[in-house]
C-alpha cells in the first residue's frame, strides 16, 4: 500500500484468503468504493446455509451476529465482483473487531452470557467489553465506521496494480521486480492458519483442519533459502522478521547469512517495536525481536 501510494506498481501474493480480499480491495482496487447503500444491502432477509450459526455460536459469535454473518455473507455473492471484495474486507474487520486482540476463540464464556441476555455478566470483564459490546449492537453503525475508513485508504496511482492468491515459490519464478518485499510468517511461534482458523472457514463456507505454513515450522529457514535462491533475478530485497524471543526462532545472524549467499551486500537492523498481538504464548513481549534485512548495491 504505501508503494502504491508513492505511485509504484504493485505485485502482492498471498497463500491465504484471509489476506488477499484486503489486498484486492485496497492494492488492486483504485476506484471502486464501498456506498451506504452496499451496506444496507447487507441486511436483505435472504435463505442461507447458516454455516456461522450452526459451527460457531453462541461460544464465538452471540446468535444475532452469526444470523448477521450469514445473511451478509450471502447477499455479497449478489453483488457485483469488484465489490465483493470490499465487502468481505469490510465483514473480515467487523468479525476481528468482535475479539480481543483479534483471538477467535477468547472470551467465550461472556459470549454464551451476552446470548443468553446476561448483558452485566457478559460485559464486566474490561478487556473484553468493547469487543462483546459490538455482538449486542446493531452493526450498522459500525459498518459505516468501517466503510468510511476502508474507502479512506484507496487511491488511484495510475498503475495496473495486482494481487494474487499462488504458491510463493511459484509467483516469485514468474514476476519481474525491482524489489522484493518478504514478509514471511515468524518461525517457532504460533501459525496464522490456527490462530485465524475460524476466520479462514467462514471465508470459505466449510470446515476445514489447518494446514500450518512451512514458514512457521522449525525447518522455515530451509524454505527461506529456497525462496531466496528463487528470488536472485530481483535487484533488491527486504525481509522483515520477529523472535517470539532471543532463543527462539530464526536469529538474524542466521538469516543474514542465508542472504549473503545470493546478494553479499546485504545488513540488518533491528526496530523498536510494540508488540500488541502476541501469538508466541510463552513469550514475554520486551523480549520479542523484530528485525529488517535489506541488500544494496553501492
């Protein structure tokens, strides 16, 4: 996105759906934005398979707002497709912004007390009551908010922009670049495959197991260097990468000499960074890492 706003053309991948709607929505999308009456469309009573109602309610969503889900889920396969994937971005945020901190499957027991009507019991708890009070509003209000700074963030840089939903290895052997962006998953910590799992299965309507990324795996540094040694027909490069904690995960050091063996003017630098998600359970954030590698040429 910000290469997009600097007016650079932009070639984005993903292996998740998850991930691509937004890319869609902000990255190739430059024109299309989402109107008032996209939303209330929204809300047309309709026949659906209730798959949120039915897998996950009332511990995940309250009954209102798993009937809601289906329902928008459903009048969005309607609309037009460059709309549908501003829809569904706007629906992933509003379904995240009902968990804390994004975790599906926190706070179910004030869930199953919002749905069965004991709103005091169901919004005491202080970290959890924004995000449970969203589950007993009507969403419209908030869909609006959404909609508003979703539409904020598109703009038209006169670039045939594109994102794609392919195999990394795959996407990386047919473009031609003058940078590369890698933002692989952080190995040793926990997948976005499990984490975001629910998420995942009502994108696609069913139910499926996770099938955790390589990347994540304790041998990722293998499939980084596989990925690398695709990548050399690219002039620049930058990684971005995290530690759950200094012994954990790929260390910088290791990575850096990994990239040194395709473009040896390469260094690293580590960032100041806040933690506010952390999906390494056992960590403590002060001691997680983030770090930057990126090759030169002078």
């Amino acid at each position: 996105m910000f290469a997009k706003a600097k007016g650079h053309r932009g070639l984005a991948n993903d292996l998740s759906i998850r991930s691509v709607i937004p890319g869609r929505a902000l990255i190739e999308n430059s024109q299309h934005r989402i109107e008032d009456e996209d939303i209330l469309k929204l809300f047309t009573p309709n026949k659906n398979d209730g798959f949120v109602l039915k897998n996950y309610s009332p511990k995940v969503f309250t009954r209102k707002t798993a009937e809601f889900l289906d329902m928008a889920f459903e009048n969005i396969k309607a609309m037009p497709d460059y709309k549908k994937d501003l829809m569904k971005h706007m629906l992933i945020k509003f379904i995240m912004s009902t968990k804390p901190f994004g975790h599906m499957t926190m706070g179910a027991k004030s869930v199953e007390s919002l749905d069965a009507g004991r709103f005091e019991e169901g919004l005491k708890k202080r970290s959890y009551s924004k995000n449970n009070l969203r589950q007993v509003t009507h969403p419209s209000s908030f869909l609006k908010i959404l909609a508003e700074r979703i539409n904020y963030a598109i703009c038209d840089n006169g670039q045939e922009n594109e994102v794609y939903n392919m195999d990394i290895f795959a996407f990386i052997g047919s473009i031609e670049a003058d940078i590369l962006y890698m933002d692989p998953p952080y190995a040793d910590t926990a997948s976005y495959e499990e984490s975001y799992c629910i998420l995942d299965n009502i994108l696609k309507g069913r139910k499926d197991k996770p099938d955790v990324s390589v990347f994540t795996k304790k041998d990722a540094l293998d499939f980084i260097d596989k990925m690398l040694s695709k990548s050399k027909h690219i002039k620049h490069w930058i990684i971005s990468m995290g530690q759950p904690d200094p012994t954990r995960g790929i260390l910088p050091d290791e990575l850096l000499k990994i990239v040194r063996k395709y473009k040896p003017k390469a260094e690293y630098r580590k960032l100041q960074h806040t933690w506010t998600i952390n999906n390494a359970p056992s960590a403590k954030k002060k001691d997680m890492v983030e770090y930057i590698i990126y090759t030169y040429s002078k």
